[in-house]
C-alpha cells in the first residue's frame, strides 16, 4: 500500500494574555483546564485513529504542528506526552517534520530540552515586530530583547530550523520601522521567516477600538513593506515559495505547504479545522462541550465509538463537516495552490478531476493571462508579482458554485 | 334611510401646508361625529398608504361620509374630501376641489401663512369655494393665534375673528369647527332631475369590482343599471353599484343624486378610462357639455428605472402594470441600456411622485432598482423641422441636426423670513431663476416670485431651499410653458466607454461645473479595480473634466490559520458577492448607487 502524506494538526487554545488583533481560538486559562484539556485531546485521537484505523493504514504522518494559542505555556512534559500519544496512534514518519509554536518569553532551558528530546525539529516565534512600542501595542507580552532570549535558548537546544513571523501594516507602523524589523530578523539567522499583514478581524478588541490607534498605514506603505520583504529576504538566502512565507533552501515548511497543496489533514483540538479523504469538518469551538465529548470515560467513550456513522453523531461532534464536491475541490485547487509561488500544475489538475484545467476555467484564465497578472508556462500557471498583491480579487474568480 | 335633504349635505375639504395638521383635523372630524370610537381610530384615518403614513402627506384623495347631529337640532351629512398635499399632485388638488363647496383653510398658530397655504387658498379661490380658517395648534408654546388672524384678514382677506381656536391633537375647540361647517359651508345646489353630470376626483382599482370612480354629482341621478359614459374618454359601461364612503369601506346606496358624493362601479377594468377631472354622464341622456377643467395630465418627471438583477425585469413590469391600475398619470415604456440592460422609461408628475413609486416599487413588491438620473421633457427643435421630445437624452439627435431646444419653465413662489430673502435670491439666480418680483408679508416674511427652469428644482432644490433658510422657506410652483434655451448632452466616460445611463441634459453654461462635480463624486463611489480607470466627463468629443481611480494595489489574504480554509473561502465567497451587486461596463464594475450620484451633486 502506497503511503499518503499526513498532517497533523494540535490546537492548544491557551495563552498568556489576548493580543488585541486575535480573532483565533484562544485566551488565559487554568493549570487545571489545561491538564483536562490535553486530556480529552488524547481521548479525541484516541477516538479517531480506532474510528478510522482502516483508512489510516495507508496513510503515514510527515508533519505534525502544535499550534495556538501559545503551545509553549503548557508544561512541555504534556507536548512529549501528546507526541507520545501520537505516535503510538499513527504511522510518522522518521523524518517528520515537527514544530511547536512558541511565544518569546514563554520557553526556558527546561521546556526547550524536553521538546528537543521528544522530537520537536521545528520552533516557531510569534515576534510580529522588532519594535518594542508596536509590540506593546499590539498586546503582546515580550519585547524584542526577550525574543532574542528565547532564540538563544532554542539554538542552545540544539534546534537548526527555526521560524519566525513578522506583521505588517500594524497601526502607527511606517516603512521605516517595518524595514528595520526586517533587517533585525534577518541579523538573528534563522531558516524560515513569515510575514503576513495586519487583518483586522471582526469582533477583536482592534476592530472595535480601531478609532483609539495610530492610523493604518496606507495602500502605498503596505505595498512598500511587501515589496521590501521579498527583496531583503531574496537577497539574504530565503526564497519565496508561498505569497507570505520565505525559507532559506531545504527548509521550505511542510505544514505550511501542505494547507496550498490540499495534502490531507487531521486537526486535534477545539476548533481545530481537518481535511480527510476530500471532506472538511471543523470541531467544536467550546472548550467545556469538547472536553466533555472526549474525556475517555468508559461510557461515553464506547457510546460515541458505536454511533459514529450516524450523521447526528457528525452534528453533534463538528461545528462544521462536509464532503467537497468535485467543483469545490477544483476551486480549493485553484485558490490555495495559486497561493504557492510555483503555482498549479495543469497535469495535476487533470489526472485528479479528469478534466483539463482549460475547460473548467478557461476565460479565467484568459482574462488574466491577457491583462498580465497570471502567467501561464509549460505546464504551470501561477500568478505574476502584481497578480499577487491583488490575488483576493483573482482567487474570487475561481469560484465555481 | 329616508331621502336625504340637499340642504342637510356639506361636501367640503381641509387645506393646509404641509404638517399644519390638516390629518389630525380630520380625524378629530370623523371621531367627534360618532362615526367612529376613539379606540377604532387609526391615527389619520384618511391617510391609509402605509407610505403617507410615513411621510405625512396624503397622495391618493380619500374621501369619508358622515353624519352630525348640530345644535340646531338637524342631521347632516359631512362629505370630506381629502385631497393630495403635495406640488406635484396639483392638478388632482383641483379636481378634487371642484368637487366640493367650501373648504377649511387650516393654518398653523405658530407659524403663520406659508406658500402652500397661499397656493391651496387660491386655488379654492378660483374654484368659487367658501373658505373659513381655523387657528389649529393654539396649545403649542410659541403659538400666537391673534398674530396668525391678522395675518390671514390681511394677506389672503378673508374674514378670520371668529376663526376656532383649535388643537386638532388634543382635541380643543373640535365641536366650533363642526358647527361652522354647517353654518359656513353652503349646501350644494343641483337637480336631481336633470341630465346626469358627476365629476370624476379620483378612481382606485379593486381587484374584485374592477375600477372605482370616486365622484361628486352636480346634475342629475345615478343608480344600478345607468349606462354611463365617461365624455373624455368615451368610455361606456353598466352601473353596477354606486355608494358613499364609510370610514375605510365602500357602503352601497340606492342612488347618488345631484349634491352627493360618492362611488360609482361599472366593471371597468382600466383607470386610464376613468380619468380625473372627467364628467360621467348619462349615455341615454346626456348632458349638453362637461363639467369644466378636465385636462389629461402628463408626467413632467422622467428618468429610467432598471432591475439590479437583471432576470427581475418581468417583476418590474408587473409591478409597474399593478402600480398603473391605481395611477393614471404613470407613465412607463420598455428601454434598453448599454449599461444597465432592460429596463423602463418612467414619467411622473414631480420627483416626489417619482420617489413615491420607486419606494413601493422597492417595499410593496420587494425590487432592488437602479435609478437613473431624472429629467424633464426637453423639445428639440430640428433643423429639417421636426420637434421632437426628449425624455431620455441618449436619444438627443446629434447637435448638427439640431437648430434649438427648448426646456419647460415653472413659476415659483418662495414664503421665506426676510433675514433669507438675500440668500434665497442667490439660490434661485444660481439655479438660473428670473426674478420676477418680491411681496411682503408682513414686516418679517416675504413672498419671492421667480420663474425657474423645471430642470433646476428636480433635483435637489427644496433641500437646498430648506438648508438655506433653517427650514424656514416654503415653496410652491406651476407650470408655465416651454423657453428656448442653450442646452447640452453630457456624457460620462468611463475607461472611455461612454455609459448611456449616465448622461444628462444640462444647461451649456453649467456644464463645466456639473461635469466635474460628476467626475469627483464617481470617483468616489467607484472602487478600485485591477487597473486604472479614467473618469471623463464630455460634450460631443470635448472632454470638459476628468478623474482617475487609481488601480487596486493590495488584495492578499491573511494568514491562512490551523487550515481553516472554509473560512477563507467565505471570505472570496463574500468578494465575489460584492461584484455581483455591481454593473459590469466594458472592463469596470460600476456600484449600483454610482447612477443615482448625479442626484446628490450639490452635497457638501
């Protein structure tokens, strides 16, 4: 049997304090939630792997991703334990990829270790900004010093890939200071650096005080600090393979790549989103609903196992759940891999939906092609620099439904 | 019922400007005659669109038949008729006027005669009406009933001493005006006898008894079985029903004769055969002539309306053909635009007709519309002799063939307090008005007349009016012929596509202005898209102004987070939903609310 790839998926929902633009699944909590938490995660995969134990038998784990919330305030005796858990659950792979999300400030000699030794490969630092004003504005609990800190302590640990994401167009943020982040960065030597612009979500505490910080800065900025992104980090060693993400060669990350390229996910955790054999579910978002579901009493353990085929079980189990259809599958195709600086494959299109890309999105594709924004080479079409800046309004195009 | 007395009936209407509490009077009519118990009224019984309710203002006449019991011992029958409160509805006004023999004329004590008050008095003036005042909104702190008195002995030189002292919303001093309907009012005249003479004030479609002629009979009897026919139209039918008004419902009678008023139905099935200001007429026995004063009244208003959802288009028409059944001065024919597709050329009497049909178009049958610009008929005079006119300018023959256009005119009469006559007068000689003379009041108000270009008021001339008087100015106009006047056609380019649905006529020396402005405001309400799109504004092949909606530069999505993809979907979902609502151009998206921009040029 053939091994397909894996990717799995933990959400730790706790953090030390709410940054001001988070719209995720996340906030302070209890030593003892926390403990019932992990908890219930291990019943939920418990559960799964027996559910589904046939289908993952061809399946082989190459990544698993803990992320947050801030995974490094948990005790890292319970990440070796879910790791532990994990692979005692699935088949991974021995050269896995394995990356715990870290808050600068958050991880000590101590923590550091037990991951190394437990197999964590990868760390990867929430800084945001070099900027200790922005970062206190942004809510974060550390500045730039404390990050170099905790960088120190996970080289020391023995980690060699190491990432680190930066934020642009944060309010009051100008070229200059965002450039200066950059160049701070750049002089820490790590393998992988992310830079995503500032969103302002619904319902965050920015959104609803947005009027109380500096202006955003504008269009013309924004477009300044993406294009100096990509020129500094090209020109020390990161390449740009994904419209935020650059990595210096062979460390391109697999967990990322994975989302663009619709390789098959499981999620653990509350709120955690999964992609399995073409269908999409999404857990529940209430922790004390979700800790009730999979704490593994004997009861409900059992009673959930025997029921699990009926849809009201799904409903009951899954904020959202459905299996894609072939049209959903060939927009998800077009819109995430279009996200990759490579682009899609139009043989790859083909041999999956048994149908030519030019016959499901020709006069898309024509349409940008001739205004110069996508470009089409051989077998690959991927978007042009200006095609990326504005991808939204492409990506929209390639909806079906 | 016993036969009733013709010097036992008054048929009269209320006429007031515009919140002076003309509604509220009724309603304190129809509860203090019994008719009605407190707890039955509906606040403004007569005013039943829910649409009037809103805004205040009665569009259709309605009309109710009551009984008062007066010291004098006697029974009467109290015909009120309604009318519409609005410029644009004047001619219905004087229909339904002629329909009655007296009228009260309702001022409010604070504020005094305002342009409406003065319009409508005149207006039943002309029509030979008795006429007695009534000091409404005594209880209002600011209110100065003597001053308002003199006001009216003065200005309009009717006798105002004994005028009731009333609060129609608290219902003070209701009982004087009943009593002075009767002895102020005269009984209507007629004989019952004689050749049948109903003027026609307004008709309703039912869906049940097809059209309902509303009319007041000055000659002659109705009853089932008349054949009557409509002398403008022609139009001959069967009585099938005839009756008086109820409070809200249609009670049938054995006849209508000479001094009442009331229904007629005759199976007809169209309103545009029962016109208002028509005579109804016995076919067998006619009349020697009509009643005088019956004119077809025309829309003055044009401007297209179009589905936003292009597949809605049948919708409109049915909505358009229903609204019609209740509306003969409603006009509509199919057009097509490059930009906007299929859609309808509307006439209406004024913009607040317009405004009142596009809003039931859009609440009653639940339309999403686009609207574009509105204009009034222009006469193009050609060089080979022809005159045509001109609803939609994308119709405008090319200048070369023309040799003159004409445009209509209105007399205005502006009532403003002195301190903004200056400011009044500029507005008006910004909107090309001709002074034509000025009137004071009293001391503090004067009475400005003006003629104004019909074009120059559609728009957004009483607002401007309001803002420039603290809301103080009143205004009322009449039509009052075609000028010959320097006109151009105005087009819009964008990403230099000409977008018919965007051009307007306007005045050659205004053009410059109106250009920019159109071109500034456009670029605001068009957002940025993949490239950069020009906005020009031109006459013929003259560009007179232009802007530029600099193309979109950033667009990205954030960061894709646990491979919560379905959110991110939505997100594009929502994108491409935005674009739906948009109209497509050539290569740009055009938002619907950028073709009604042109309305809203002269916003600060």
């Amino acid at each position: 049997m053939k091994n397909k790839q894996l990717g799995i998926y933990v959400h730790i929902p706790f953090c030390v304090r709410k940054c001001i633009y988070c719209d995720f699944l996340s906030a302070p909590c209890t030593r003892a939630v926390q403990e019932k938490y992990v908890e219930a995660m291990l019943g939920e995969m418990q559960q799964v792997a027996e559910e589904q134990a046939e289908i993952l038998q061809k399946y082989q784990v190459f990544s698993i991703f803990f992320g947050g919330g801030t995974p490094s305030v948990l005790e890292a005796e319970w990440i070796a334990k879910i790791l532990l858990k994990i692979r005692q659950l699935f088949r991974v792979s021995e050269d896995a990829e394995i990356t715990v999300e870290c808050n600068p400030g958050t991880i000590d000699e101590h923590k550091a270790q037990v991951y190394f030794d437990s197999g964590v490969n990868r760390i990867s630092f929430g800084l945001q900004s070099a900027n200790n004003t922005e970062l206190q504005m942004l809510g974060r609990i550390h500045t730039f010093e404390e990050f170099e800190e905790s960088l120190r302590i996970v080289k020391a640990a023995g980690f060699t890939n190491i990432n680190v994401d930066l934020m642009s167009a944060i309010p009051g943020q100008t070229v200059i200071s965002y450039k200066n982040t950059v160049q701070k960065v750049l002089a820490c030597d790590v393998q992988h650096i992310s830079s995503y612009s500032l969103i302002i979500e619904e319902g965050t505490y920015l959104e609803e005080h947005l009027e109380e910080f500096p202006p955003l800065p504008d269009e013309d900025a924004e477009r300044e600090m993406y294009a100096y992104t990509k020129q500094a980090l090209q020109e020390a060693g990161y390449q740009q393979y994904e419209i935020s993400n650059y990595a210096k060669p062979g460390f391109v990350c697999r967990h990322n790549l994975s989302y663009w390229e619709r390789t098959d996910y499981l999620g653990f955790g509350v709120g955690a989103a999964s992609l399995f054999e073409e269908c999409r579910y999404t857990n529940l978002s209430d922790i004390e609903q979700y800790i009730q579901l999979y704490t593994p009493t004997e009861t409900i353990l059992e009673a959930v196992c025997n029921t699990v085929k009926d849809t009201k079980t799904q409903s009951e189990r899954y904020a959202e759940w459905r299996v894609l259809s072939k049209e959903e599958q060939m927009e998800e195709f077009m819109f995430l891999g279009l996200r990759k600086i490579e682009g899609v494959s139009q043989r790859a299109f083909e041999k999956k939906f048994q149908v030519s890309m030019q016959e499901v999105y020709g006069t898309v594709l024509d349409k940008y092609q001739k205004n110069g924004l996508l470009i089409i080479d051989g077998d690959a079409v991927y978007l042009a620099p200006h095609g990326i800046e504005v991808s939204n309004v492409i990506m929209a195009d390639f909806l079906l439904t | 019922m016993a036969k009733i007395n013709q010097k036992n009936i008054r048929n009269f209407c209320i006429i007031a400007h515009i919140d002076h509490g003309k509604s509220t009077l009724a309603d304190r009519i129809i509860e203090k005659t019994g008719l009605l118990t407190s707890r039955e009224m509906q606040e403004q019984v007569l005013d039943n669109m829910d649409l009037e309710r809103e805004r205040g203002i009665t569009i259709k006449a309605q009309t109710v038949r009551i009984v008062y019991k007066a010291n004098d011992g006697e029974e009467y029958i109290f015909n009120l008729i309604d009318t519409p409160g609005h410029v644009d509805f004047n001619y219905e006004v004087s229909r339904a006027l002629a329909a009655c023999d007296g009228a009260i004329l309702v001022v409010d004590a604070a504020q005094g005669i305002e342009a409406q008050t003065l319009a409508n008095v005149y207006l039943a003036l002309d029509h030979d009406l008795d006429v007695f005042p009534v000091i409404n909104k005594i209880d209002l702190p600011s209110a100065e009933p003597q001053r308002v008195i003199d006001e009216i002995e003065d200005v309009i030189g009717i006798e105002a001493q004994d005028a009731p002292q009333i609060s129609a919303k608290n219902g003070i001093n209701i009982e004087e005006v009943l009593e002075q309907i009767v002895t102020k009012i005269p009984a209507p005249t007629g004989d019952a006898g004689a050749p049948l003479q109903a003027l026609i004030f307004d008709s309703i479609y039912d869906a049940y008894k097809g059209v309902i002629i509303f009319c007041r009979v000055k000659e002659g009897t109705v009853k089932k079985g008349t054949k009557i026919r409509m002398m403008a139209t022609g139009a001959v039918e069967e009585v099938v029903e005839v009756g008086y008004f109820g409070a809200g419902q249609f009670i049938p009678c054995e006849e209508l004769s000479a001094g009442m008023v009331g229904y007629i139905t005759a199976s007809i099935k169209d309103v545009q055969d029962t016109r208002v200001g028509d005579t109804v007429t016995d076919n067998d026995r006619p009349c020697s002539e009509p009643l005088p004063g019956y004119k077809k009244v025309n829309p003055m208003v044009y401007c297209g309306l179009y589905p936003a959802d292009g597949a809605k288009y049948p919708d409109l028409r049915d909505a358009l053909e229903k609204l019609q059944l209740n509306d003969a001065s409603l006009q509509f024919e199919p057009e097509t635009s490059i930009a906007l597709g299929f859609g309808f050329r509307c006439g209406f009497l004024g913009l607040l007709h317009l405004e009142i049909i596009q809003e039931r178009l859009e609440r009653e049958y639940n339309l999403d519309l686009v609207t574009t610009a509105p204009g009034v008929i222009y006469k193009v005079h050609k060089t080979n002799g022809e005159v045509i006119e001109l609803t939609n300018p994308s119709n405008m023959p090319d200048p070369s063939e023309i040799d003159y256009m004409e445009e209509p005119m209105v007399s205005a009469e502006i009532m403003v307090t002195t301190e903004f006559v200056g400011s009044i007068m500029k507005l008006c000689q910004e909107r090309r008005g001709v002074y034509i003379g000025m009137e004071y009041i009293e001391q503090s108000r004067a009475l400005l007349k003006y003629d104004l270009p019909l074009n120059e008021i559609i728009y957004d001339f009483f607002d401007a009016l309001k803002s420039r008087s603290r809301g103080y100015a009143s205004f009322d106009y009449e039509m009052k012929g075609y000028v010959k006047s320097s006109l151009v056609k105005l087009d819009i380019l964008i990403n230099k596509e000409e977008v018919d649905a965007l051009s307007f006529i306007v005045f050659s020396g205004s053009a410059e202005e109106r250009g920019r402005k159109m071109c500034e405001k456009l670029k605001k309400e068009i957002p940025r898209q993949l490239f950069e799109i020009p906005i020009q504004a031109a006459i013929g092949s003259r560009v007179i102004a232009r802007e530029t909606v600099k193309a979109m530069r950033k667009d990205v999505l954030a960061k894709c987070y646990g491979g919560d993809i379905s959110r991110k979907k939505k997100l594009l979902e929502k994108q491409k939903e935005g674009k739906k609502r948009m109209r497509q151009v050539g290569n740009v998206e055009i938002p619907q609310q950028a073709f009604m921009s042109v309305l809203k040029l002269d916003e600060e």
